[in-house]
C-alpha cells in the first residue's frame, strides 16, 4: 500500500536525511454518490492523496493529516520535477521526524472542494460539462470527514492510529473522533478551535468580499472567461497573512523599516511590511482558486459541534473515545490558547486522555507549521507512545 | 468669536440638555502658501471648522478638538437641516458635559485632505481646473497641526487652554505639544499611539490595496469618471471595523448567531457579524471619499515623533510643556494601553504632569468615541482643574 518512490539523486531536498524522498500524488475515484451537508449530491467524487511509508499487515500504523485553508495532499517531501516542492508539512513529516514514516502510515488528501486534485470547482460538472465553478456546493467539515472515511475504507484502513491536524485542520482530526470514535485512536487537535470566534468569521467575511465583488469573478464562473479574480484573492490573503502571524514577530520581522529607508509620500510599498504582504498575496494568486478559497471559509465558519448540543461543547464531544494531544501557541490570536482549552476542558469533564501543551512560540497562528524544538518534542513525545 | 447658534425648536435633538444645539460649519480661506511634509506646496488652502461656546476676552479658553480617521470638524450639534446629523463627540462636548461649554470655546476643524469641506482631493486643483483627486499629496500629522495654527491665529488664539483628541486625533494633540509647546496648556491625548505598530500598517495597507486596485479608482481620479471606487472602500471600512471593536464586544453583540436561525450554505449574508460589517461597509461608501481614506492612513502610518531621534520617544516629547491627560482602554487591541503608557512613560521621564488612566471599557478602540461613565468622569475631573 505504500506508494513512496525511493529518493531520487535527481532531488537534493529528498535525500537530506529524515525526508521521505520523492512522491507522486495518487488519485481515488468515488463512483459512490456522496451527499453533502448543503443538501447537494454529488453523483462521483476524486479525492488526491499521498502517503509516506508503509502499512502494515494489520493496518494499525495508518496516520491520517487534514490539512488546513491553503493546503493540500502534499505533506511531506518533494516532486521528482520540482526539487522546490517541498511539502507544506515536511518538517514534522518523516523517517526520524516527530511523525515517524519509519514507524507510520502517513496519508495526507486533498479535500472536497480544494484545488489541488480532488474533486472542486475547478472540476467538470457532469450535469453541465464546464467546471462548476460557483455552481459547486459549499462544503463542511463534516463533509471532508466522510470523504476522507471513503478513502481510508478504499486504503483498507479500519482505524487511524492517529488523525492529526493544525488550525481548520486540527478541526477535521476533532471532528473524526466524534462522528467515527471507533476509527481513531488518537487525535492531535493543533492550533485549533470548537468554532470560530466572531472575529474569525468577520474576517473571513472581509475576504469573502474582497473575492465576491471583485469584477472578474463573474459569480463564481470566471473560468469560463478566462480570468481570474486576483484582486479579490490577492486582498484576501493579505488580510489572511496579518491574523496568521502574531502582533510581536511582525513587529520583530518588519518593524517600521521603509524600502528605501525615507519616506516617499506615494502609495508604492515603502514599508518592509507592505511589499511583504503584497508578495503574499500575488504569489497565493498564481496557485490558489478563489472558489476553493470562499468553500474553505464557509466550512470554518460552519465548523461548530456544539451547535446542536445547545451550546453544549462537552455533550457534543461525548462520543469521542481517542487519546488526545491538543497544542496551542501563546502568540497565536487567531485560535488562541484558550479557545484549545475549551476543547481540553470538555475533554477533561468527559474523562479522556488528554495531553495538553502550551507552547511559548513568537509565530503566532503559523507556529503550527514551523520546526520550533518545543512543539516538535511534544509532538513526538506523544507520538512515540502510540503503539502499532 | 463663539457661532454657535441658538438652540432651534424644530431640532428635537439640539435641545436636549448639554446640547450645543444648532451649529453651522465656518470657512477660513488661507491665502497664504502652504509647503507639506511632501514638498508640495499649496498656493491657498480653505478649511472648514465649528465651535461651540463663547470665547472669553483673553482667548484662554479655547479648546481644539482634532477628528480621527473618519472624523470632521462637526464635533457637537446638529445641523438645522438634519435632526440626525448629531456631531462624532456630541455626548462629550456641550454645556455641562465634560468638554464644558459654558466654559470653554470649543474648534472643530476638518483636516487639510478631507472630504467635508476643507482643501483636500475632491478639491479643485488651481493648476488644472479639474479635482485634485490623486494629485492631492499625501499630507501629515504635522501638515495638519500647521494648517490647525494658522487657523488658531486667525481665530485670534495665541495659546490653546487644550487640544484634544481620540486614535490619530490624540497624534495630532501630541505633536502640538512638541510642535508649538507655548501654544498649548493641556493635551488629551486618548486611544493613541506614539506611532502605529507593524500591524496597524498592515490593516491600513490591506484597506488601501483594497482602494487603489479597485477598478474604479481610476489611478485616484474616479471624479472625472462619475464613478466612485465602492468596492475598495466599503472593504477598507469592513476591514477597519474588525479593528475598532473589540473580540470581546464582537462575540456579545453579534456571537455565532445566524439571519435566519439556520445555514443557508451560501454568500449571502449569514452571520450577523456578517451583515453588520456589509451594512457598515456600504454606509462608509456614500459619505467618504476613497482619496482622502488613502492620505489619511498614510498619515497615520506616518506618524512617529521618534524618527528623527533615533527612535528615542523620550527626546522627542523633551521641547513639551503642557500637562497631559492620557486615556487608554482595556479591550482597545488597535491602540493598546500598552502603546499608551510608552508615551507616558516618555512623558514622566521629562517631568513632565501626567495624568494617566486606564479605562475598563468593553468596547474596543472604540470606546473613545462612547458615553463611558468613567471615561468621562477622568475627562472631565482634568478638564475642570484647567485654568481659563
């Protein structure tokens, strides 16, 4: 079942020790229909994954990563064609890493909706022929779940030794544990939150705007006329990239320092801070999808187990019945620590196993994805103890 | 000198106690050149002010009121032709409220590159005949206090008994007192900063992008158009929203609670944070013009006393004289108390009367512009020990 490619000499990046080398994205085709939470059925679905190491005869070591607003399948190491495509979790992800291929079966998928692959509104729409555009349906965290449900079925894989996953994703890992408390013995819930604040959501909503009423989105169909909303997507990251990092590392980083080191009284980036956010959002321009962007939103927004347990969060993580590790960041004011210990808490009423750990990180909400020694020893601290 | 006019009966809310009543905004017409921060010199310039209450024979009474971002020179009252059209800090300035006017002579004066009368971008620009529009230059804190004390010395005030503001209306304060320290006995210097952190350029950065790569900015000169860029601006009011409020207030006002009760799986306005900001947003668009939003967070992005110090706040507050009165508010995350309490600290340094309050208020940044009890009970207790 494992499909690494052995390292290639071709890709320095690979063969640095603890990568997994290079990989080739598979793709899983669903002729299942699936019915999604908008109501809306979709008649077949793909979904793209990868997956590092090897399973094992009894399938205990499968290790599932959810990825999170702008990531994707591609976890951990690089593409034979781009010794550059490092993937977004390569850090934390390989042999002698915190999350060990040597001793896991690590798959990470590309979610319904996205824009990597897997089935989205870059995709044909059957009942039309053209991509579906705004046409494709809003889809939930719940939603991902059971697609990736599908996959671990189609994998052979009973039960998760873990379902791991930071921020949106740390969402999805809390999500398994509820709605297939059989399926996953472990979850590690990262940077994450029950729901959004309403702050996370107003800010969500300034970048759904900035996509919406950007002319050339076209309702959703700019495919067909050949544009792309770059406005729109381009603010959208920027605001996105100010509630990622925390207020003291911006600082640290950029401080007040000008370009050209004077004023310049015009509107060109004369702030180290403004080119920097700038050059986020072009770049998020030539490889992210506006519509996947909106569809990602809206599931975070949605995203809310209690909601139907009055409020309740306790009631709503009731059935879970995993062992968990959840980390948050003290820099992180995007899901900070104390929303992760609103799920700690309810947890704890519930007798679960419950790691939590704090972690003192100047990155803010991004620390998730950074190597900082204190995380990656918690992480692997807690790994090492999960048996196969 | 005072023009306030009579107390009108077909203004319900002129005549409420502590209101100023019916006011009419002033032109002063400055014949005379003025050069900005940017090298760019005025040949003339009109500003447009008000006051309220009655300057006394020796003019130590009067008291300058600097507006914020979107603030204007209409501080108090309301005009004769609108009920609604009560001043941004009516419920701070009239007879018997804090800022008293039975006491003082109170200046509201528009900046230098506004949009509500004075010389700014929908200006028309002498050398083409046509509206400055983006040939207006960015103009700056110290731009504005030159141009506020040629308005005091044809008002006939040699010294201000105070000058007071809220957000980028307390940087003005503070660069009088170091700009012209024996024109000025007091600042109040609330909800502001000795300059803006990395963040804040950020926010300003994203709200200005929003602007200029809108379609209809027209490089800045949408008034020759017929057009205005609403897009950009009902996101940059959107987005500066989020910044005013606190995360606390947000989540009691507006929470996680839906429109219509249920999940519409849509771009509709769903959350009520959703349609707060939308209707905020849209509002902004039909009294504010997309120029002067631009020069006005340059301005504030501009801002720092301590450049030409070497980054020493201390040096740079060293030629001030006047007592100071300095507020900050709790919940305030765009000007924290923290960035308060540098400028105090600076301020104590040089011996210099400090009064410092730290205000509990829920409502963010804000609070300044709101009815806090205790808030106005520190404004006033200074207020009233000021001699006239």
């Amino acid at each position: 079942m494992s499909t690494t490619t052995p390292q290639s000499p071709a890709a320095p990046a690979a063969t640095a020790p603890g990568s997994v080398g290079v990989v080739t994205p598979q793709k899983a085709v669903f002729d299942a229909p699936i019915t999604l939470s908008a109501g809306v059925t979709l008649p077949r679905f793909e979904l793209v994954y990868e997956t590092y190491g090897t399973l094992n005869a009894t399938a205990s070591n499968a290790v599932l990563v959810c990825h999170a607003l702008s990531g994707s399948h591609h976890v951990a190491g690089v593409y034979a064609d781009d010794p550059k495509s490092l993937g977004w979790w390569d850090n934390l992800v390989g042999p002698g890493k915190p999350l060990d291929t040597d001793k896991f079966f690590v798959v990470g998928v590309n979610n319904l909706g996205g824009c990597y692959g897997s089935t989205g509104p870059m995709s044909t729409n059957p009942a039309t022929g053209k991509p579906y555009g705004a046409d494709f349906p809003v889809v939930t965290v719940e939603d991902w779940v059971e697609a990736q449900a599908r996959l671990a079925d189609r994998l052979g894989i009973g039960t998760w030794a873990a379902v791991v996953g930071g921020s949106l994703g740390g969402m999805q890992a809390l999500h398994w544990t509820v709605a297939h408390p059989e399926r996953v013995r472990h979850a590690l819930v990262i940077a994450s939150a029950p729901q959004l604040s309403t702050q996370n959501i107003a800010f969500n909503e300034v970048a759904r705007q900035a996509i919406l009423t950007d002319p050339d989105f076209h309702g959703g169909h700019y495919y067909e006329h050949g544009v792309v909303p770059v406005r729109g997507l381009r603010l959208a990251r920027m605001v996105g990239h100010i509630t990622y990092l925390s207020d003291d590392q911006m600082g640290e980083k950029f401080g007040r320092e000008l370009k050209n080191g004077e004023l310049q009284y015009s509107y060109d980036a004369e702030f180290q801070i403004e080119s920097y956010l700038r050059y986020q959002g072009d770049k998020f321009t030539r490889y992210f999808d506006a519509n996947t962007y909106l569809i990602t939103t809206k599931a975070l927004d949605y995203f809310d187990p209690a909601r139907n347990c009055g409020g309740d969060l306790r009631a709503a993580l009731a059935p879970a019945k995993a062992g968990f590790l959840v980390v948050s960041f003290t820099t992180d004011w995007r899901f900070s620590p104390e929303r992760s210990r609103e799920i700690v808490y309810a947890l704890v009423h519930n007798d679960r196993d419950v790691t939590y750990a704090e972690v003192d990180c100047n990155f803010g909400h991004d620390s998730f994805l950074l190597d900082d020694p204190q995380y990656h020893d918690v992480v692997r601290a807690y790994v090492d103890n999960i048996a196969v």
